[in-house]
C-alpha cells in the first residue's frame, strides 16, 4: 500500500528547488549532494504527462459522465464544498504534515486549482475515438501509459540507496499519518464534497483497487 500511496503523491514534488547556496558550496567542493526532491523528481521525470493530459482532454471533450465530473467540479455548488473543506483543521492538518515531509502540496494544488475555477490554497497559514467509459475508463488509460515496470525498479532502488526516501517511507506509514488521515476521511465538509464527486462517478475505492491492481501486474 505504501507503493500506491508513494504513487499517488508523486505529482506534488513538482517543484522543490535546491538551496543556492547549497549548489554553490557543492559546486566548489566537486560534491554532488542529493535530497528527497531530487529522488521524487527521478519518479516524476518518469510520468508521461502529455500522454496522460491528451487522455484526459479526450475524456472531457467525448465522456458525458467526466464531462459532468467536469462541469460539476467547476461550479458555485463545489467551489463552496471545497472552499469549506479547505478551511477545516482537519484538511490543514494533513497537509502541513506532509509539507513537513518534504512534499510540497500546496504548491501542486494551487498548480491546479485555477485550471478548475478553485479558490488557491493559502500559502502557510490526432482523431482519436470518443471515450464512453467515464471517470473508470479515464483511471483505465491513465494507469496503462505509465511506465509501470520502471515506477517500481526506481522505487526499489531509492528504497535501497536514498536515506531520505527510507525516511518519507517511513514518515508517512507513521501514526501521526495515519491519525491525520482518518481525521481527514471523517470531516464532515469532507466527506460531503467527496459524496458529490462520488454521485458523478468518483468511487475512490474503485480507484484504489485499480491502481492497485495495475501496479501489482495483475492485469
């Protein structure tokens, strides 16, 4: 499970830019030092994301039920679910702890959210056939163009040689993770906006069991 989850949070390190000071000190010594962005970032380099965006953009353009997935996730009813949501103890707390783990998540997320209409999350406080699958045949294709065999071989190598990647393992198999996402899952303004997602086709157990099952190479 802690694979899936590594997987699911790959796009958040995104960014995460080396100190300058640090480049220049390594540069003067001839010493290549590595940290935990640079080891995501072998994950993320591995992710095709303009065959996953020409996915998508087919599913939004061609798919009735993404479609309303879609039209949903961008209006008033939704941005004022999220807009709660973002503002609980519950949601804050989920995310400082992983930003406290070397993951940058508000930054990904206010990569994303303009693209959907979404208020930003505040800074520390060719003619293809049209897909008639919907939300699980988008989590189909999507899971079939990633480099599935080389996701795994990088992680059982950063496993072995990257203390810091043992150590973001390790910090989100923690307790104090674990805590933070049941109090996640349980929030109330949560669980209402997701149960609106789930009325337009986003089952995240489904979800899950894909994912699962695809990076198990049992399909």
């Amino acid at each position: 499970m802690k694979l899936i989850f590594l997987i699911f949070l790959l796009p958040l390190a995104l960014c995460g830019e080396i100190n300058s000071e640090t480049d220049d000190m390594n540069r003067s010594t001839g010493v290549v030092q590595r940290g935990l962005q640079d080891d995501l970032k072998e994950f993320v380099d591995l992710i095709p994301m303009n065959k996953i965006m020409s996915v998508a953009l087919n599913y939004i353009v061609a798919d009735k039920e993404v479609q309303a997935l879609y039209n949903y996730i961008r209006s008033e009813e939704f941005r004022e679910l999220y807009t709660a949501a973002i503002k609980t103890s519950a949601v804050r707390e989920l995310i400082e702890i992983l930003e406290s783990y070397g993951l940058p998540v508000v930054k990904y997320i206010n990569q994303i959210t303009p693209l959907l209409m979404l208020p930003t999350y505040p800074q520390r406080m060719s003619a293809e056939k049209a897909p008639t699958k919907g939300v699980n045949g988008l989590v189909d294709e999507i899971l079939h163009v990633l480099p599935r065999d080389k996701l795994i071989g990088l992680f059982i190598q950063k496993t072995i040689t990257s203390h810091d990647f043992r150590q973001l393992l390790k910090n989100l198999g923690s307790e104090q993770t674990l805590r933070a996402v049941i109090k996640f899952a349980s929030n109330k303004e949560v669980r209402r906006a997701y149960a609106e997602l789930n009325k337009r086709g986003v089952d995240i157990v489904t979800i899950s069991k894909k994912a699962i099952t695809y990076f198990l190479n049992l399909c």
